[in-house]
C-alpha cells in the first residue's frame, strides 16, 4: 500500500503558527522537522506532521529567502520540535529565532569547527557553543558522569544537578556517536542504500530496514508480495521481543534482583536464535530490502520455530510473574521515575514510554508496514507513567507479539517474497516516507529525491529523538541511586539519536 502525504507551502515567519494549528486537532501529531537543499542552493524547511486515525498526514514546506539563515523558532509554538530544531541548526547551519535553549545537539564545538554545516556545504554556520542548564540554590552540587561509561555503554554524558540524593535537573548530551550517516546516504545509489539505512542502530536493524524499504518501495511506486510482508512482519516482532525480554532481565539487574537479571537474558538469547533461523543473522541483518526479502522460510525451518517459540513463551510466562508480581521489585519500580500525560505528549514521546504514560499511539495501527494495521494487536497501555508501567507494557507487547507471529506462522501466504526492482529509477522531485513501530517506539525514514530521481535528502528519526528528553523529566525528583533504573525503563539509542 502507497502512503501518500500532501503538500502544502508557507513562508518562514507563518510554519510556527500553522504547524501549532494544525495540531489542535485531536490525535494529530508532530511526526519530524528538517531542511534540505533545493538544487538551487535555496534551503527549504520541512515539517512533516501526521494524522493517524486518517492514516495520512502532510508535508510542510517554507522555503528561505536566499542567503537568509533565520527563522522564527516553531518549538516556541511546539515543544515537540526542541531536538529538530537543534540539530537542524547544527547540520544546515540555521538559526531558530525564539528557541528557549538553542545551542548545538550533535556537532560539540571542541571536535567540529564552528562554521561546519556538514548538509549545506556551501554555508558557513555558526553555532552556539554548548552550555549546561545551571541549576543554583543552597545545598545545589553537580554529578557529571561520562561520555565514557563501563561495560560496552555508548558514549553519552549526563550532567545531574541534585539536592543531596535527589535529582533536580539532568542535562543530556549526546553527539559522540555522530557518523554522517544522513549524508552519505545522499551519496550513494538507491540501490545500496540498505545496508547503511539498517546500521543506524544496530539493535533495530529490522525496524530501520523496513522503514527504508518502505520509503524507498513508494519512490518506485512498487507493493511487496503478500508473503514477503508476512515474513517482514514476524522479523519486526522477533526484535521486538528478543529486546523486551532483555529489558526486563536488565531492570532486575538494575536493582539487585539477580533472579530476574540472570533468567531473562537466555530467553532473549533463544529469540535471537530464532530470528537467525528466519533470516540466516541472530541481529536478522541483510534480510528485510526494497521489494520483499532476501530468503524464504522453508517448512522445516517454519515448524522448528513454531516448536522452539511454544516452549519460549511457556518459560517467559513462568519467569513474568517473578518480577512483575515480586513486592519487592514493585517497591522500588512503582512510583519511579513518572512523566505525566501532558508532558509525554508534548514532548511527543513514543512507543512503550509513551504508552506508559496513558497516550494510546502504536503505528501498528495506523501506518502501513508489513501486514499492519489491518492485524495490528490491541495497543498495551497505562496511565502512571513510571518504570513499573513500562515493564508491565513491554510484559504485555510479549504476549501480543507471540499471538502475532504465531498466526503468521500458522497463515503465511504462498507466492514469491521478492520483486526485482533493483533497475528501477526513483521517482523525480518525490518523498518516500517510511513510518514503522519500532520496538522503541515511531520510527522514520524520509527519502526526498531530485530532478533526476536521486536522492537529495534522507532522513531518519530514531524514536530515541523523541523519547531522551523523556528521560530527563522522568529523573527529576528521584534518588541519583535510582537513576540507573529510570534509564534502563527507556533504554534508549545513543547512535540512533546521534547519526
């Protein structure tokens, strides 16, 4: 199915108020904000916002007066564009006018050179050095910790301000992690696109492969087979669950439960092995690409997953109530670490953080990709807002991911899983917007093309853009001692927000 997003134009200084207009309809969202070079040299800004219960959405443009680096800021309007508007300004060398904390979010000062504007190299920008939120009072102290962390952490720092034990503000810094992944994927032929597209982030190598295969399907105007998207699906699901039972064990690890900490992380072990079956890659790379995917599943392989899932989920569902049901792990999760509705909204969190928090969004239900949504599960949903309810959400994502994928198994349709379009030419002056339930959450893939069908833009919006911010509203008011389980409750992507 082609998902097709209207096109509407404003001028600079009227998107803020057209962009916060539009979303006061109910259930619409601000889905991502960036620029890109018209083949003039002209910088045209771009808002895409969606509107699920339509299944649709739209693109705004507002092109800048030539040489004009300003515009009025649209996270003064909605907050929901703090981090775009920041790294818009970092990679086309922009300036948000209004902006209540503009500085640099991926470019550090001390690395890159101040007018670098790596997706605009004819411009000088000129970015504003970066500077932690001061947070002042009696009794006020700072705890830096990292960019380098033990164990195999990718690099971030976090800057918290506490009072005693108890945090007051914490400050996140990324961009350690920063690749160019965006430009060279503007480099490339569409064709080989794929395998950098997929190693945005390496735990969600299926999420970000389907949603590039499906941005790029639309620019050749092409519809895997039927079976093909059935196979896609059960990939999508496999990562889903093999990281949320990991989740799990790694929150009992996180506060001293070793039961828990040492019995989840073979279950996630056996997932992974199943998804190697299915795509021939325990991470299930180079599977998922434009047109279907690259290898069948044989009967005998169907029936040896079928077998090793039924005894999969009867161990989950043992082991489950043994921290979820466990008064002394409620103890510590119940209560921590909350965000409330209206900040999750606007801040425009996603996926299990944002369903947590009593916003019923699943772009299962709503944006093609694979066989959703017409068989999208029933959105797992609570209202606190704190790490006991993103457990149990992702408790609940379980049971609903292995109903999937055992009907998938059970149904899947015959015919071929590939079209040959590898000759194809994209689409002129077109987007191709790939939108998938990742299991972090909304994930994005924004193709833009030129006048002769390359690629001019490609963006990507990890759903850990959304949700890191969620993070920092989530430790404020907690103990320091509990930061590492508020953290772990969203584990989110350094390199996915980084690219």
């Amino acid at each position: 199915m082609t998902l097709q997003f209207k096109r509407n134009n404003e001028t600079p200084e009227t998107l803020a108020a057209t962009v916060k207009s539009w979303l006061q309809n109910p259930g619409r969202r601000f889905g991502h904000l960036t620029a890109r070079i018209y083949e003039t040299d002209r910088t045209v800004i771009e808002v895409l916002l969606l509107d699920p219960k339509a299944g649709t959405g739209i693109i705004i443009s507002a092109p800048l007066p030539d040489d004009q680096l300003e515009y009025p800021s649209i996270t003064a309007e909605v907050t929901a564009a703090h981090w775009a508007e920041r790294a818009m300004g970092d990679m086309f060398g922009l300036r948000a006018l209004g902006h209540p904390r503009w500085k640099t979010l991926i470019l550090h000062d001390n690395v890159w050179p101040d007018d670098l504007a790596p997706l605009a190299p004819n411009r000088r920008g000129h970015r504003e050095p970066y500077q932690f939120l001061e947070v002042a009072g009696e009794g006020i102290h700072e705890i830096p910790v990292g960019p380098i962390h033990a164990g195999i952490i990718e690099p971030g720092h976090f800057r918290f301000s506490c009072s005693g034990e108890i945090i007051t503000n914490l400050d996140i810094r990324l961009g350690y992690q920063h690749r160019g992944i965006e430009k060279r994927l503007a480099e490339l032929p569409w064709q080989q696109t794929r395998y950098l597209a997929e190693s945005a982030s390496s735990d969600t190598a299926i999420g970000n492969a389907l949603a590039h295969s499906i941005a790029i399907e639309q620019l050749l105007n092409i519809d895997p087979p039927p079976r093909a998207q059935a196979l896609r699906t059960i990939a999508l699901e496999f990562e889903r669950l093999a990281n949320h039972i990991g989740d799990i064990g790694a929150l009992s690890g996180d506060i001293g439960y070793s039961a828990g900490a040492a019995l989840f992380p073979p279950m996630r072990g056996a997932i992974l092995a199943l998804g190697q079956l299915l795509t021939g890659s325990r991470r299930q790379r180079y599977y998922v690409k434009p047109g279907g995917v690259a290898r069948d599943l044989d009967d005998a392989r169907r029936s040896s997953i079928k077998n090793d899932l039924a005894t999969i989920i009867t161990r989950v569902r043992e082991l489950l109530p043994l921290v979820l049901e466990n008064p002394a792990v409620i103890e510590r999760m119940d209560g921590t670490g909350r965000v409330a509705r209206g900040l999750a909204r606007d801040f425009g969190l996603v996926g299990p953080a944002a369903r947590a928090s009593g916003i019923d969004y699943d772009v299962r239900r709503f944006y093609p990709h694979g066989i959703y949504p017409q068989y999208a599960p029933k959105s797992a949903i609570r209202d606190t807002g704190d790490v006991f309810a993103r457990a149990q959400i992702r408790a609940d994502e379980i049971e609903s991911s292995i109903a999937v994928v055992n009907e998938l198994l059970d149904t899947l349709p015959d015919g071929p899983i590939y079209i040959n379009c590898s000759e194809k030419t994209l689409a002129p002056e077109e987007s191709g917007i790939g939108i998938v339930e990742a299991w972090r959450g909304e994930l994005m893939h924004w193709v833009t093309t030129d006048s002769k069908g390359a690629i001019s833009r490609y963006a990507i919006k990890d759903p850990s853009f959304n949700n890191w911010t969620g993070l920092a509203v989530a430790a404020r008011g907690n103990l320091v001692a509990d930061f590492p389980l508020c953290n772990k409750s969203f584990n989110l992507s350094y390199s996915g927000a980084d690219l």
